[in-house]
C-alpha cells in the first residue's frame, strides 16, 4: 500500500508542477480548481481499477502506462522512459550501442526512419530515409511508443531482426532481415576532392566527441580551395555539439541559433565565441536532404543565415524542437520538448525544413542506387567512380565561389 500511496503521490506532484505554467487564458484559482477535478477524476479512476479489474493490476504498471501516455500525447518528440529505457537511451550520445543503426520517429502512429546512420547494419541493408516500419518481428508497430519499438529492435550482437518496411513508391511491404552489432559511430569521415584541391567533410551524427573531430579536419584542410560539409542523412545529436561546430567556422558574436519556450531557462541564445578555425574567406558548402534533421538544420542555418556557407541538395527534414531530459528519482526519466530553435534570421522550421540556395533533386531511386554504389564500394575496398549529382554540384558552387571570390579582387 505504502508504494502504491508513493506512486500515486509521486504522478499527483508531477502534474501540479504544471500547474503554474500557461495561466493567461485563467486565473491561478480557476486553473487550480480545474486542474484539482482532473486529478480527482485521476485517482478515482486508478481506485477503480485497482479495485474492481477482472485481474490484479501493479501500481506501477498503472503510472507507468499513464505517464507514457501523457507524453505521447504532446508531440512524437517526447516521452517517458522506465529505469531501462532510460538507461538505454542515454547511451546513444556517447557514440556506442547495439542495435541497428537508425534514428527512428513517430508520427500518427507511423514508425518513421528519419535516417540510418552510415556503415551500421541498417545503412548497409539499404533502409532509406522516410522507410515506415509496419512491423518487428511480426509486431505491429502502430499501436506501440518510439521506446518500445527500440527496445525490440535492440537486441544481442549477432541475433537478427526482421522489418516490415513500407516505402513510397514500392507497390508492397516487403522484409528486411538484420543482424544486430554493436554501433561504433565514426560520426567525422574525411576525403579530398578535385586533385587535392578541395576538403570534403562527412558529418554523419552529432555527438559528443564530433567536434574535435570536426575540428581536426578543419584544421587539416585549412589551405584548401574550399571546404564542403556532407549532412546528408545526419539526423542530429546533440545542440551543444551543433553550435560548437558552427562555432568553428563563424566570425566571434555571430549569432548561432535561438531557443524559445515557455520558461526562463528556454529562451537562450547562442553566439559565436571564438575566432574560426578556417579564413571566413574560405568557401563552404554544406550538403542536404530530407535525412537532414535536428542539428544538421540548425548548422546548416548558422552558416545560411550568416552569409558563411551555401546549402545545396534536396529540402531538409524540419524537426526544430529542442527536447530536455529529466531523470526522475526512481531511475525513470522523461524526454521532454521544452523550445523550438529558431534561425539566426527568426526562421521557425518545424515540420517545414530549409530550401537549400541551389537545390538538386535526387529521387528515391537515385538515392538508393548512391547509397548501393557506397556500401558496395565500401565493402569491397574498392575506389569507382558514384554518380553523385548534389555532391557535383557542390564542388561546382566551389568553384564559382572562388572565381567569385578572385573576381572581386
């Protein structure tokens, strides 16, 4: 009883808190009042199904379930995770996990493949951006929540999953068989193009340790002709890791990218704060698509809206929500949007995306075949030549920026 009493006490203080937030349309009384009735209707309807379910029930199950069910409730970016999940997903920032290497939402009960990450046994299975799972292991996954369908994907190295995959385009769901490994992120990859003469960066998560990565290979192509920053497919990571790298590359007191929510503490901005790696002379192009999410938008509109870069490649995904994490006392947490993250400019992309300066459409089965021509090559250890049309463009814009660049002068 003791526990259950905890239990109930704990979910009651969890929504009072919110109970000081959002009071311009009522006064504190009114809302109190209203929010006081809810809460009655709450915990009577726990008693009842503590009481007269056909089946003993656990408390625990009870909150657990309710608290998943408020956060589904907001938007796909939020969630509550048990002491399990929460430890699992906190893993995912620092570079290794198991799994199968996508970056997954969830949208009107739509399992979503916002990107597989590059050389993990997703990316080399061929999934692409915008995949629908339909189902795990036979599972439906429409009535599940984005933790649950990342709980059975995961699983021990060397065991496999089956996904169901619905693809636009395609006539049929049709399977996919993977084996799970263990995901090492390499999320900074590098090459020279055009003889040497140009930098190429691939950027393939944001993570803890991909600015100093990042930094590396700014360093190392400093005296290049130009520089261009691969985003495709990068579905994000970390806000901190995204204005550090944008940071790289502006003028001191640029501004970066800007928060705003209903708190104090949401509402920051984010400024340039050392002098750029590289010249601000040197010409930088950054690589898009609809993979592109969450970091990769807010660095790609840092150097847009700052004059520092072009944007070439297909319109970006448009996830500019900024989620907290919260642990909670019994080792549970939630995941939670606190602020959306506007553009240098005031541009609020969310469910929009960015519209690269030259856009380059590739259509699904074009991008299918690069991604083939990469993991083939890749594979085995061989150097072809991949028919890349945004890639060429962006070495073109390079070389016009220079002759630009040189006109001027």
């Amino acid at each position: 009883m003791k526990s259950r009493l905890s239990l109930v006490a704990g979910i009651l203080l969890i929504f009072i808190a919110g109970m000081t937030f959002g009071l311009n349309a009522k006064t504190k009384s009114e809302q109190l009042k209203e929010d006081l009735e809810l809460l009655g209707i709450y915990t009577d309807v726990f008693r009842l199904v503590k009481e007269i379910y056909v089946e003993p029930v656990d408390s625990k199950k009870l909150i657990y379930g309710s608290l998943r069910g408020m956060m589904n409730a907001l938007d796909p970016y939020s969630a509550f995770f048990t002491p399990d999940e929460y430890k699992e997903f906190t893993t995912e920032t620092h570079g290794e996990f198991g799994g199968l290497g996508i970056e997954i939402t969830m949208e009107n009960h739509k399992l979503i493949i916002v990107a597989p990450i590059e050389d993990t046994p997703a990316w080399r299975a061929g999934l692409k951006p915008g995949d629908i799972i339909i189902e795990i292991d036979g599972k439906p996954t429409d009535k599940m929540t984005l933790m649950q369908a990342v709980k059975l994907m995961r699983g021990k190295p060397g065991t496999k999953v089956t996904l169901t995959i619905w693809r636009k385009g395609v006539e049929k769901p049709f399977k996919v068989t993977i084996t799970r490994a263990i995901i090492k992120i390499r999320s900074v990859k590098t090459k020279e193009l055009e003889n040497g003469k140009i930098g190429y960066i691939r950027l393939t998560q944001f993570q803890e340790n991909s600015a100093e990565d990042f930094e590396k290979a700014l360093k190392k192509f400093k005296n290049k002709e130009g520089i261009i920053i691969d985003l495709r497919n990068n579905p994000g990571g970390l806000l901190s890791t995204a204005v550090r790298i944008a940071d790289m590359l502006l003028k001191k007191g640029d501004l970066i990218v800007y928060t705003k929510g209903r708190t104090p503490r949401s509402n920051e901005k984010f400024f340039s704060r050392s002098r750029p790696v590289i010249p601000t002379e040197l010409p930088v192009v950054v690589i898009v698509n609809k993979g592109s999410a969450s970091a990769s938008e807010i660095l790609t509109g840092a150097l847009r809206d700052n004059n520092r870069a072009l944007a070439v490649g297909d319109k970006t995904f448009g996830k500019a929500s900024v989620q907290t994490l919260i642990p909670l006392p019994d080792g549970s947490g939630l995941k939670i949007t606190t602020a959306h993250y506007y553009t240098p400019s005031g541009k609020l992309i969310m469910n929009k995306g960015i519209t690269p300066d030259i856009v380059v459409h590739v259509t699904q089965e074009e991008e299918m075949e690069r991604l083939k021509a990469e993991r083939e090559a890749k594979m085995h250890g061989k150097k072809v030549k991949i028919k890349d049309p945004q890639l060429d463009a962006a070495v073109n814009a390079i070389k016009i920026l220079n002759f630009a660049k040189h006109a001027e002068k």
